[in-house]
C-alpha cells in the first residue's frame, strides 16, 4: 500500500511540474517567433527541455527504484560496494556526453543566428538615447528614411511609440548605436536582444517570416525613463516596405523626415 501511495503521490507531483512548465504548450514559455533565427532559438530551447526532461526521469526514477526498494527494513547493516569501477566511470563519462551534445547543439544554432551576411537587403542603424530610439534607414550608405521618438507612457496609446518597419521575407541588418549609456533593444517576438554600448558599434541579422506589430523595449536599466523607451517592429510585405521608402525619401527631399 505504501509503495502504491508513493508512486501515486509521485505521478501527482510530476504532473503539476509539467503543468508550470509547459504553460505556454510546445513553446515552454517562450513567445512565438516571428524570424527564422527566432525559430532555430525555439528550437534549441525545445530541445534543452527534451533533455533536462530525460535527465530528470532517470534520476527521479532511481531515487524513486532506491526508495521503494531499498527502504531500512532491519536494523542489519547492508553489504558496503566501494570502488566499483564500472559504475564510476559511468557515471563520469554520462555528464561530459550530455554536456558535450548540449555544447554543440549551443554553438551551432548560436554561430546561425549571429551570422551576418555580405549584402542584406535592408540596414537599418538604430540609435538608442536617454529614452527612446531613431531608426535611420540606409541605402548606399545614404539615410533615406528616418524615425525619431519621444518617451512614452508605457500604459498609454500604441500610436505615441516609434516604429522601425521592415519587410517580411528579406535580411534585415540592424546597426545598434548609443550616445549616452548603455541600453539593450529587445524584440520579445524575435527572441533574441542585444546591448547596446557608446562607443562601439553592435550588429545583427534576422529575416522576418509573420506580418504584423510587435513589441519592442530596453532591456538594460539606463535610468529615471528607462520604462518609457519603447517602440513597434512592424513586419510588412516588401511592397508596403517600398513604398514607406519613397514617402520617406519624398518627405526627406521636400525638408522633412517622417
């Protein structure tokens, strides 16, 4: 009857465990990516989970086997096993295997997702400031569009946030820039951010697969506004994103920005 009590009480607990974890389904917390290198980071992630899962059953599984089945039942002292070679290195050599595989899994997809490549059809240099951000677009080295912000009030209207529009299905290059402190543009939908640090310039790749607007932020603490510098990623098709360009460059040669 105990050991029946105690498998059952063990099954509840590993069902609440996967109940917290997996929350948000497959993904396990994380958003739904809207990159190609938002999906190879799921992917990664997904998989890291698979393992700790494995790892986890085995371990749980002989704790539980160790319990149940080699409970004190005399006051006798059990056989002592000391130096079993085998088992020694067994249990040496497993860990380096895990850690090895998850190395390589880690330095392959991270070696994919900071790959640049030689010319991406869009570059975009984004300068972060004491709080808020401007996209500059560039084309020949030239800036033909512009976006500058202002502070907002993180629980006021959408509409007040600068944009950065970019087109689905292309290589976005994004230059970070800052002036001022060090700041951090993060993108929770592309899963993945990067610092951004005066004095040196930090870049990344993605390519944009979903349509729509997303949520952009500082994820570094650069001071008393640091919660208003916001802004919106808007993936648009290559059409619409040819066609921000000319009203940019139309507004830009009348004397304006946009």
């Amino acid at each position: 009857m105990r050991s029946r009590r105690a498998l059952k009480s063990a099954g509840v607990l590993g069902l609440l465990a996967l109940a917290a974890t997996g929350c948000s389904g497959s993904r396990l917390g994380l958003p739904e990516p809207i990159s190609v290198q938002g999906e190879r980071m799921l992917h990664l992630w997904q998989g890291s989970w698979i393992a700790a899962f494995a790892v986890g059953g085995v371990v749980w599984g002989l704790i539980i086997w160790a319990v149940l089945f080699h409970r004190k039942r005399s006051d006798d002292l059990p056989p002592q096993v000391r130096y079993n070679m085998p088992i020694e290195i067994l249990y040496t050599a497993v860990p380096f295997v895990i850690i090895a595989v998850l190395f390589y899994f880690t330095a392959r997809d991270e070696n994919f997702v900071e790959k640049t490549t030689d010319n991406p059809a869009v570059v975009v240099d984004v300068t972060a400031f004491q709080w808020s951000w401007q996209f500059d677009y560039k084309e020949n080295g030239q800036t033909v569009a512009s976006v500058t912000g202002v502070p907002v009030n993180p629980n006021g209207p959408a509409p007040g946030k600068p944009v950065m529009t970019i087109p689905a299905g292309k290589t976005v290059r994004v230059k970070l820039h800052s002036n001022d402190v060090i700041h951090s543009f993060w993108v929770p939908a592309l899963i993945y951010k990067k610092d951004v640090m005066p004095g040196y310039v930090n870049e990344f790749e993605f390519t944009a697969t979903k349509l729509g607007t997303y949520e952009g932020r500082c994820a570094e603490l650069c001071g008393v506004d640091h919660s208003r510098m916001l802004f919106e990623l808007k993936v648009v098709t290559p059409e619409q994103y040819q066609k921000f360009i000319a009203d940019s460059k139309q507004a830009l040669a009348a004397g304006g920005g946009k």
